[in-house]
C-alpha cells in the first residue's frame, strides 16, 4: 500500500508542474480579454466621479484627486433640468425594454413550444421563415420600418421601437426556447396527461416551470437588446420627452461642450440595470446556451 | 379493475402502418406483454390504448366504455415510462400527490393515499427527496407508486425494466409480478425482451410489422409457436430453423438436405408435412430438444461444431446445418472443441415444422 501511495505522491506534483505552453497562453489570453472588457468599464467609473477639469486633464489623472459624485448628484436630482431629461430617458428605456420582454416572451414560449411539439403543414419552413430576418443587417430595414411606422401612424412612439425590437429579438428567442423544450422529455406531458392534467395544465403546471432558464434567458436577451439599441430609437423618435436612454444621453451631452464626467456617469448607470439583471440570472443564461450540448 | 378490449385498430402514419387490424381481450385482472422488436408497434399499441396517440380506425373498449374519443384523463389508466417520466421539480411526495391532486382529492385524502403507497412500496423515507437524488431503482418505484397511489382501471408500462442494469431488473421483475398478484390489477405491459413477457404475463401478445402473430400464454407460446417469426423470437437462445426439403412415399415422409442427408420423419410429423403447400419446409428445434452425440448413432446427422460458449450451468454448441446455425445445450462434462465432428439427433415429439412459403407453422389434423 505505501509504495502504491508513494509513487502517487510523488508522480502528481511532477506532472502539475510540467510546463504547459497552452495553459499558459490560455491563462494569458484570458487576462488579456478581461482586461480588454475590463478597463473601459473601470476607466468609465473613474471618470464619473472626476470634476469636469480633471477629466480633460492631460497626462490624464489616473486616479482622481478628488473623487466627486457631482455628476450623479445632477443626474438624480428631478429638481434641475439635466435630471429631469435623464430620469425621463431611465423611464423610457425602462418601459420600451420591459414591454419588449414581456412581449417577446409572451409570444416565444408558445411559438417554440408549438415548433418543438407539435408538426402541422409548413412548420419547417416557417421555423426558417422566422430565421430569415437575422439574416440581413438591421439598418437595411430602417427605412422601410420608417416608412411602414409612418403609415400606420406609429411615428414618435414607444410602440413602434417595441414592435422592432420584437422583429429582431424573437427569431432567437424562438429558437433558444425551442432547444429547451426538445429536451424536455414528451413522456413527461404525457404522464400529466394521464395523471389528470389537461393539454394545457399539462403545460402549464409541468413544462413551464421546467422551461423557466430558457424563459428567463430569453428574456434577459430581449431586455438588453432593446435596452441598448441606438439607431432605430434615434430614427423613429423626435420628441425630447420620448427619448430612450441610448439617443438621449448622445443629444444630450454633445449639445455645447462635452461633461465627459456626466456623460461617463450616465453610461455608468445606464449599465448598471444590464450587469444586475445578467449577474443574478447568469447561470441560467449559461445554461441556456449549452442545453442540448450533452446528453442528460 | 376493467376488462380491456381492442377491436380491429390501426394507426397508420402517412402511408406507415404501424399498427394493422389488432384485435385483443384483455381480462379483468389479467396481466399481458406486448412484446415484439423494435418498430413492431407495440409502443403505439399502448400509446393508443392510454390515448396519447388517436387511432386511425378501430375501437377501445376499457371496461364496457368506448373509450377512442376521450382524453388520457378520462380513461382512468395509470402509466409506468420507460424513463419513467418523473416530474423533475416536484418532491417523491409531490410526484406521488399530482394526479390525486389533479383529480382535486381533499387534502387529507391525498395525504393518507400518498403515505399508504410509499408505505407499500417502502420508500417513506425518501418522500422529501427529489428524482435526481435518487438511484435508478427507486425512481423506478416512485414511477410505480404514481401508478398505484390512484386505483386506475387500467396499468400501462412502457418497458418500465429497461433502464435498469441487470441485477436490478431482476429484482423489480419479481416486484412487478408480486403487485399484480396482491393487486389483482389489470396490466398490459409493453417489452421488447422475450424473457420478461414470459416470465412476467398471463397472455403475452407477440407482435411483428404492427401484426399481432400470436396470443396465447407463454407456456403455449413457446411450446406452439404459430409462425417462424414467434418461433425465433421467443425462447434464449433462439430456436434453430433449418430449411430442407420433404418427400413423401409409402405412408412417411423424409426431410432431405442439400448436403446430403436425410430425416426421416415420425408418422406425426408426417402428417404435419403433409399439409404444407410447398416442399420446402423448415424443420425447427429448441436447444434443449437436440441431443448431441460424439459418434454416429441411427437417425443421427452428421455437422460440425463451430463455436463453444460455456456458461457453467450449460454449455451452448453453435452447430452449422444445411446453412442454418443450430443452437445445442450440453452438459458442461461434455467436452466439444470448434470444427469437432458432432451428430445431431432430433427429439422428434418436440420439433416443429414450418411451411417455407407462409411461415405458418404445420399443424397435425
């Protein structure tokens, strides 16, 4: 036994130790990459609480002399007219994106569940069909949007910015859900069924529940993308009061001289909702991504 | 418990049947495989019986009711998957109450019911836990107990044994056979091992190309195999199928072989030759049923060994015959090497003749 042990003991450490030109580069590349996201965002906060002066000062502060939360202060406050307008914008993304969520969700779970269960004359080539749009760039339909918006009169509302999204953010919602409801066994429905559950109930009560990472995935997915997007926002809405967070933090800033410390400030807390949202569902996100990879 | 009737159902899908003219009786209280290979309809079978698939044509009877129209709910059945299709977020206890509380019992009800079916399947100490903490064989009975806690009609399982390893599906073999004896459930019972329809049913339902070929009990199933296919997929290892060729002449008949040697035929099994509507018939032996002889003895034919597979209790000799692999059980002091030469004597009381052309198997008068 002692000698079995022994050469364990003793051959582990050797192997640990054997240098590893891909750990190594893997390792390196990863602090690379965190650095890469890393900093921006670092450098962002550290702006944000600088005073205006010392965030044009060159060579920069690298460390602000005297930290300020000014900007925030302005930010928040419904008192002075900067608030006002960013605390309106907050509003407005807040509910362009969470009607979006909610929407998006609403249709793709029943839509995948129907793509993944059951077969009816042209599932096939709608389960492309719905693909086709994430095929070409999002700027070729700005135009004809514009165009369609205008007819239906949806021009300067939060509506139209939401049915866009919708268009965009649904195709893959579909299909993230649709992989999660091909790997939730069939049989498991049937027993509810047999045991005295409905079709429906059987959903409801059995499927659903089991199906929440991929529902929470998606819709963490539509949130962001609507929570970030720029050009559509930019083109369909004019009004001042309307703005989302995106269009109005650039009109608002780049008026006369640019408060970087304001504008960081903003953008900080505008990624502030993303990076709580993503952090508390993570896991679910990731293991949205991977069902299906390995066979449980 | 109800009676369960199938009467001329088919499901096709497209222009697949998989499920052609199936006609069944099913007693109350009586336990039925249905058993055959894989795509032989069996599976549909069931699924059509429980309601998850609808029938293209035919009709259901569970206890007096037609029953082709109605939900899986209405049917008062209760099924075991072969994955067993526990509800992954619920509790032992919770999977145990679901259709109790879908069928909106009082609470206490549910409760006593819940505890009295762990109780019998002896698993009260596991109603907190969740499936994924537990081991193959005990969600295999939490899959059971959801079936019984409800006193249904009807018990559907759908290869509840096939997940199991093996020792394991021995044990719940016995466990299932006890419950339908203490139960007196009706049961029907989809495998596609041959050895769990025999050991397990009352009738066992024999099913090949969505036909149903046989129905009868094991004992009489394996004793009169009514075609080639029954023959050959019923009983380990397989019944041996020798193709030859009959003649007959003054009152008997002969088999002969393409290599050479003949059989001559008990007047019995003369007569059985006699009916068939070609001269090519196959003659079929069980490997208890031939003898081997180390030297040549009258009615003996001759062949050679080809493999040797020793299994302690008996050894399996694999012999080749007029092309055919024949299938013998020595004892293991019989001592038989590959390419010995052996001879083959036919128990001629238990053999079973084919016609080549219909399969059917020949029958005396």
């Amino acid at each position: 036994m002692s000698t079995v042990s022994e050469t364990i003991s003793r051959g582990q450490p050797a192997r640990r130790l054997r240098i590893d030109g891909w750990r190594w580069g893997g390792r390196a590349f990863l602090v690379f990459m965190l650095l890469y996201t890393a900093l921006p965002m670092i450098w962002m906060l550290l702006t944000s609480i600088k005073s205006g002066f010392a965030a044009m000062q060159f060579p920069p502060q690298w460390w602000p002399d005297q930290p300020t939360l000014a900007s925030y202060q302005k930010l928040l406050d419904p008192q002075n007219s900067v608030g006002q307008d960013f605390l309106r914008f907050f509003w407005n993304s807040l509910i362009v994106s969470t009607a979006t969520t909610i929407l998006s969700v609403i249709v793709a779970v029943p839509a995948a569940y129907a793509f993944s269960r059951f077969t009816f004359p042209g599932r096939n080539f709608l389960f492309f069909a719905v693909l086709l749009r994430n095929m070409f760039p999002a700027v070729i339909f700005l135009v004809p949007l514009f165009i369609l918006m205008r007819a239906i009169g949806l021009v300067n509302t939060h509506g139209s910015l939401v049915l866009t999204y919708l268009t965009f953010g649904l195709p893959l919602a579909i299909w993230l859900l649709k992989g999660f409801y091909d790997n939730i066994p069939v049989q498991l429905e049937q027993a509810a069924r047999i045991d005295g559950a409905t079709r429906f109930q059987a959903f409801i009560l059995i499927v659903m529940p089991l199906s929440a990472p991929g529902i929470i995935a998606t819709a963490i997915y539509s949130f962001i993308g609507a929570w970030n997007e720029y050009i559509y926002a930019y083109t369909f809405l004019s009004k001042n009061e309307q703005l989302t967070l995106p269009v109005g933090i650039q009109r608002f800033f780049s008026e006369n001289t640019t408060d970087f410390p304001g504008l960081m400030a903003a953008s900080f807390m505008m990624s502030v909702p993303v990076v709580v949202l993503f952090l508390l569902l993570q896991r679910y996100f990731v293991r949205a991504l991977t069902e299906g990879a390995v066979k449980h | 418990m109800a009676h369960v009737v199938l009467k001329d159902l088919v499901k096709t899908y497209g222009s697949f049947k998989a499920v052609n003219e199936v006609s069944l009786t099913i007693n109350d209280g009586e336990f039925v495989a249905l058993v055959g290979p894989s795509g032989c309809g069996k599976t549909t079978t069931l699924n059509l019986v429980a309601g998850l698939t609808s029938a293209t044509s035919g009709d259901i009877f569970i206890g007096d009711r037609v029953v082709n129209d109605l939900d899986p709910k209405d049917r008062d059945i209760a099924m075991v998957f072969q994955n067993y299709a526990l509800y992954p977020q619920k509790s032992v206890y919770m999977n145990l109450a679901f259709p109790l509380q879908m069928r909106k019992l009082p609470k206490g009800e549910i409760d006593r019911k819940v505890r009295e079916a762990a109780r019998v399947l002896d698993m009260t100490q596991l109603l907190e836990r969740k499936p994924r903490e537990l081991s193959g064989g005990q969600q295999q009975r939490v899959a059971l107990g959801r079936a019984l806690v409800r006193d249904p009609a009807v018990f559907l399982m759908d290869e509840p044994l096939s997940n199991l390893d093996a020792k394991l599906r021995v044990q719940m073999r016995s466990e299932i056979k006890r419950f339908h004896q203490d139960l007196k459930a009706t049961i029907i019972y989809v495998t596609h091992d041959q050895l769990e329809a025999v050991t397990m049913a009352d009738r066992m339902a024999v099913m090949n190309g969505g036909y149903l070929q046989q129905y009868d009990s094991p004992a009489q199933v394996f004793a009169h195999p009514a075609n080639m296919f029954v023959a050959s997929f019923v009983g380990s290892p397989a019944m041996s199928l020798i193709p030859l060729e009959a003649s007959m002449g003054n009152g008997g008949a002969v088999l002969t072989s393409a290599e050479g040697w003949s059989l001559e035929l008990s007047p019995r099994n003369a007569q059985k030759v006699a009916r068939a509507t070609t001269k090519k018939v196959v003659l079929g032996a069980r490997h208890s049923t031939i003898k081997l002889h180390k030297s040549a003895v009258p009615g003996a034919i001759p062949a050679k060994a080809y493999t040797v597979e020793p299994t302690g209790d008996v050894t399996f000799v694999q012999a080749l015959l007029s092309g055919a692999i024949v299938n013998i059980s020595v004892s293991p002091n019989i001592a038989v090497t590959p390419d010995e030469q052996i001879w083959l004597e036919f128990d001629q009381e238990r053999m079973h003749l084919f016609d080549s052309e219909t399969e059917m198997a020949l029958e005396a008068n």
